[in-house]
C-alpha cells in the first residue's frame, strides 16, 4: 500500500519507518527543510533506539523516502496519516493550527480520481478529527472521495519501534457515515491486520477520549506512588516494597509504580493540561486530574528542599554532580525535563554544576545553557571534587554508580536519588548520606519518629 505520512516527529518518524518495514511504500513529510535534508543522509533529528538503521535500511531498499512537498508526498497515496504536534499553548490547550494547516494541505493535494483514508495519529482534544473532514472537505476538489479516521497512538518514547511492533491495542475512531465503507475497511485491514493484539472502534470522540483518559491515567498513577512516597518517608515505609505490595493487586498491577521526582516528557504534562483546559470548556471540570497536575507540579521543589536541608538554602561553593537530564531514560527529550527543572532550582540557589547525561546533553544545554554549569562527558568526571551527587534520570548506568570510586573523587558524602536507583544499603555501609524517595534513610536518624501514637480503648 503507499502511504503518506505528514510530520516527521516522533511518531511519524517512528511510524514512517515501521509501515516501510510492514512492507508497504511510505514517503514521509515534513515542512522543516533541514529536518529532512538530514534524514536523507540518514541523520535522525531524535535519539531512539534501532530508529537510524530502520530508516537508513528502507530508503536504500526504496520503500522509504521524505520530501517536503506534500503534493509530491501524497502522490499515489491510498491512506495519509497526520502525525505533526499539538503543543501546549499559553492557556494550557492543544496548539491545533499545525493539524489544522496539514488538513488544508491534505486538502488541496486530493486526487479526485482515487479514494484516500485519512488517519489522526497526533494527540488532538474531543471534536478535532469532525473539525478535520470539515476543513479537508473546504479545501478538496469538489469530486474527491475521502474518509477520516482517528488512530490515536501509545508509544513510548525509548521503545517506539518496539511499541509499534506489539501494542496492547489498536484504537481506531470511524465516523457513523464511514463505518461501512469498503475503502476505509480495506485499508485498516491491510494496515493493522497483522498485529496480534485486539482491535477496537468505536466513534470519533471516543477515540479521541480514549488517548487523552490513558494519559491522564497513567500520570494519576505515577502521582499517586509519588504522594504516597512522600508519606512513607515520613512514617519510617518504603515505597518500593509498598509498590511491590500492592502490584501484586491485579486491579492495581505492578506497572507505572516507581516513585521519584515526577513525572515529565513531551506527552503527560501536555496532554494533562489539554484535558483539564478541554474540561473546563465543556463545564465538567476534573478534580482528581488537576489535583495530579499540581501534585507532580510540586515534586521538584520538594526534592531541591532535601539537599537545602543538607547544605542549607544557600548554595553557592556547592559543587554539585547532577546525573541524567533528559526525562526519562532511554531518550534525548528534555521537553518538561524534571531534572532540567530540579537543575533550575539548584542554580537559582547558586549551586555550581556539574552535568552528565549518556544522551541528552545537546537539548539540556538549549533548555539550560553554560552559565554555571559544565557538562561533562562520563558520570565518573561529573563526580570530580563534588560535594554531593544529585541523580535525576533512571538510566541503568546511574545504578552501577561505583561507590568506592565515588568516595574517592568526590569532596563530600551525599547522594540524592530522586529515582531510587541505588540500594539503600550498599550507599549507607560505605558511610554517604542518602537521600532518596520515599524512604526514611540515615540521612534522617536523629529526627524523632512521626508515626501518631496509637491509643487503646480503655
Ligand atoms: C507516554 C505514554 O506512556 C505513551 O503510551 C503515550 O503514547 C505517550 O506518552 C504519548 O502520549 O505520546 P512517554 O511520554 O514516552 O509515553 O513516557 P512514559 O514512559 O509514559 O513516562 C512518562 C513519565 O512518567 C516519565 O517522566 C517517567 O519518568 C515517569 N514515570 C513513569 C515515573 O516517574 N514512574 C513510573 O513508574 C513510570
């Protein structure tokens, strides 16, 4: 089958690229001239794992290719995908004009003598796909066939590929006019019918619901593990063995537990904002999913507060080695970083310091530039005449932090895992002071115990 797909981001390039490998012609579309004068030569504008390979592998196998010109793009084209972004705006909804402007294009591009698909993959509010068909329908030749189709995606950043390959479900929105159309059916048929897991349809908005309510799920239940750490640390539990104890729960289940400074990336916070912005429009506001908003909004602050506690508010002369800056491990992003914002904070006190991230050092240093601030190139040289060791990221390096090299090449004695990487006991034995989430470590021996008393009857 030939397939368009317009915007080269995460997941247009990841989808690009896996459609290619799924066996059909794919030429990807970008505005961005030097985005895609890169991907030719095979330079991906994003770090992810196995994607460069992919992508060099099926344009030299001709079944890939990119363009700017979406005409040329969507020659031939039996089904276009709409992968561009939808930002956060000032007031906290999705940015539309790039979907928007792709379906004035899409549009104008229409070959009256061919039927197209076209299918939503960007994250858009309740109402956006109908708002889709309605602009294509203003711009397209009067004769042109087409269908709307909302897809909306769930991959993860750091295993995108592998994600695409084996998702839990497929969603699709179809329209009541075009549930029965033979051409829309065929070519979701040959898009998905390979895949292994369900497929599921249902109308427009509730696809559309559907991606937004996962997201809002999922960072519910990171911040619900985050606000119960909180506590755990104060009445002497341990977070991780909580999670682990009500994992084992299969209405809870043991995923999106780990507790630590928040959570971040390019999708929840923005997604949560666009929900709660499109709640509050339709009259239905919700409170638990602001409540999650302001919670993790929180959870850097409460952080930064530990090492204020260690060296007091005044930071300045504290050398400070802050492992990990993107947002979660396995990626370049740095959008809505908690460790760029953890960062921020420490500097704002005057801390100097000094950074290692095994990725994304080229976006921190456009989000958090050089002035105090070096950016070194291993974690061992980040620990170099460090008073304390901040740890922001969970990349599985951070956990084989060697703690007798550490002790040697740092000044001072403290470790702050904001993502509980290390073990506990191991980091007290070899006489640091720990800090981490969720957990009363030695860092808090002398202060009294604060669990209430418990009072019997009688
Ligand atoms: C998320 C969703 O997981 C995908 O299903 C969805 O397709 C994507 O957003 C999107 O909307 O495009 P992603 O942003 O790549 O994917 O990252 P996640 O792996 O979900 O992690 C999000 C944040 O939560 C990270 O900051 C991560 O560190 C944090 N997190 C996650 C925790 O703090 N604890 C956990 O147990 C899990």
């Amino acid at each position: 089958m030939n397939i368009c797909v317009v915007g080269t981001g995460y997941v247009g390039l990841v989808g690009a690229a896996v459609f290619a490998d799924w066996g059909h012609t794919v030429c990807g579309v970008d505005i961005d001239e030097g985005k895609i004068t890169n991907i030719k030569k095979g330079v991906m504008p994003i770090y992810e794992d196995g994607l460069g390979d992919l992508v060099r592998q099926h344009m030299d196998l001709d079944g890939l290719s990119f363009t700017t010109d979406i005409s040329e793009g969507m020659f031939g084209a039996e089904v276009v995908f709409i992968c561009v972004g939808t930002p956060q705006s000032k007031t906290g909804a999705a940015d539309l004009s790039a979907v928007w402007a792709v379906a004035e294009d899409i549009g104008r591009c229409l070959d009256p003598d061919m039927y197209t698909v076209v299918v939503v993959k960007s994250t858009v509010p309740v109402g956006s796909n109908e708002k889709v068909k309605e602009l294509i329908g203003v711009s397209a030749p009067k004769s042109a066939k087409f269908s709307v189709v909302s897809n909306p995606e769930f991959l993860r950043e750091g295993s995108a590929i592998w994600d695409m390959n084996n998702p839990d479900r497929t969603v699709l929105g179809i329209g009541s006019s075009d549930r029965l159309s033979e051409e829309v059916c065929r070519v979701l048929f040959s898009l998905y019918e390979h895949l292994s897991s369900p497929i599921v349809w249902y109308d427009l908005r509730t696809a559309e619901m559907i991606k937004y309510a996962s997201n809002a799920f999922l960072a519910m239940k990171v911040t619900s593990i985050n606000e119960i750490a909180l506590m755990c640390e104060r009445v002497g539990a341990d977070v991780d063995r909580v999670a682990e104890g009500i994992g084992l729960d299969p209405r809870i289940g043991p995923d999106f537990l780990k507790a630590g400074i928040g959570y971040g990336g390019s999708c929840f916070p923005k997604d949560v904002q666009a929900l709660m912005n499109t709640a509050k429009q339709t009259g239905s506001p919700l409170t638990i999913v602001s409540a999650v908003d302001a919670v993790n909004d929180h959870l850097p602050e409460l952080f930064v507060e530990k090492v204020i506690r260690e060296f007091g508010v005044n930071l300045s002369g504290i050398k400070i080695a802050c492992l990990g800056l993107a947002f979660k491990a396995n990626t370049d992003d740095v959008r809505d970083s908690r460790s760029i914002e953890v960062i921020r904070m420490l500097r704002g006190h005057g801390a100097s310091i000094q950074a290692y991230d095994p990725r994304a050092y080229g976006n921190a240093v456009e989000e958090l530039g050089y002035f105090g601030i070096s950016y070194v190139d291993t974690m061992n040289e980040a620990l170099i005449g460090a008073d304390a060791v901040v740890i922001l990221t969970e990349w599985p390096e951070f956990a084989e932090l060697d703690l007798l090299h550490a002790k040697e090449s740092m000044k001072g004695k403290v470790i702050f895992d904001g993502r509980n990487v290390l073990d506990q006991e191991s980091v007290e034995d070899m006489g640091f002071t720990y800090y981490c989430v969720g957990k009363r470590t030695n860092a808090y021996e002398k202060e009294p115990d604060l669990v209430p008393g418990i009072f019997l009857p009688g």
